[in-house]
C-alpha cells in the first residue's frame, strides 16, 4: 500500500477515535453509581438558563455566572432551585466514599490534605468538617479527559491548595477559551466546584 495512502488512513482513524472520545466524554459518570451526578448537573443548567435567560447561548450564560461568582456580584437567593437545593442536601448525606464530590475530613485519602479544606466546607456541632474531593474519581476523570491545559493547571493547583477562593477559581476559569469552556468536562467542572460548593455553604439558608 502506498504511504500517502497509509498516511491518510491513519489520519481518518485518529480523527474518528477523536471523535468517538468526544462523544462518549459521559463516562466520568461511571464513577458515580448513585445517579445524583447527573441529576445535579441537569438541575444545575436548568437553573442557570432559567435565570440568565440568553437562550441556548451557553457561552454567554456560562461566562455571565462566572462572573457574576468572580466579582461577588451574584444573587444567591433568586439563582437555586428547589431541586438544587434538595439535592445538595443528599450530597451531604452520602459522603462517606473515596470517589464522592465532598468527603468527611476524616476520610480523606492522604493525611497531609487534612490541612486544604476548600472554600466549600461548612461545620456543624454534630457534623463533620466537608472538603471537595479534588483527588477524587470524578474530578480526576474530568481533568484527564480535558483537551484544555489551563483546566488541567486549575485542577493541579486545587490538588494543592484546596483553600483557593471559588471568586479566584470563577476568574481562572472564565479566561478559558470559548472551544473549551463549553466542554463536557469543564461544565461539570463549573456545576460542582463552584455552584455547588456554594450551595453545600448557604443551603441552610433555604427552609
């Protein structure tokens, strides 16, 4: 076979793996076999169109709410839903596992992590000290999926210092390009690391 025919082969299979790749980018979701993963994200967007209202443009509705979360500047008594908020209240409940998206401290994988709890925990006298989980299933799914390196060195950085503020995080990731700041990963990435990590803090607020 000729080698500009093999070269062209080649070239069609990479494309096609690239493209299955992209469409099969749901499988994050086989770390989570409780289904609350998706139902959250899909609460998450519903909120989040419902409110800023701009359509189906989700480039703007996204860089609106990262904004908004950057300068501070964001209502938090208008933005959740019902739902969003009962289903935080389940993610509180079920954090008892490496893979969870929060995790009692008291569980969390490496000792010297104890020290990086996010600007998403909350305590209570008969409740234990939450953290994201940045080393966990989830997450770690999304970053090693992402075609975006600046999401990659987001995520490093909170493996790190979970203690960045979530307005800082807001910021890092609002400068991400348009062609990956809609991606699959760096949504679900927006849903759970910053919409709700700041409902696991205010939900109380919602009788």
């Amino acid at each position: 076979m000729p080698l500009k025919i093999r070269y062209c082969m080649l070239i069609a299979i990479l494309v096609c793996l690239k493209v299955t790749r992209a469409q099969s980018g749901i499988n994050c979701l086989s770390v989570d076999d409780t289904g609350i993963i998706k139902k959250a994200f899909r609460s998450f967007e519903e909120d989040l169109f419902s409110y800023y209202r701009f359509g189906t443009d989700s480039t703007k509705t996204y860089r609106t709410f990262l904004a908004e979360v950057a300068s501070l500047s964001i209502n938090l008594k208008k933005l959740p839903s019902e739902n969003s908020i009962r289903l935080v209240r389940e993610f509180k409940q079920i954090a008892d596992n490496k893979n969870s998206l929060w995790i009692k401290l008291s569980e969390y994988e490496n000792q010297e992590a104890q020290k990086k709890a996010s600007p998403s925990t909350s305590k209570d006298n008969d409740q234990e000290l939450l953290i994201f989980n940045y080393r966990g299933g989830f997450i770690q799914c999304l970053k090693n999926n992402s075609d975006s390196d600046d999401f990659k060195e987001i995520i490093y950085a909170l493996e790190e210092d979970g203690n960045i503020s979530t307005s800082l995080v807001s910021q890092k990731i609002y400068y991400i390009p348009d062609k990956y700041l809609c991606s699959r990963e760096i949504k679900n990435f927006i849903a759970f690391d910053i919409y709700f990590s700041i409902l696991m803090v205010i939900e109380k607020a919602f009788k």
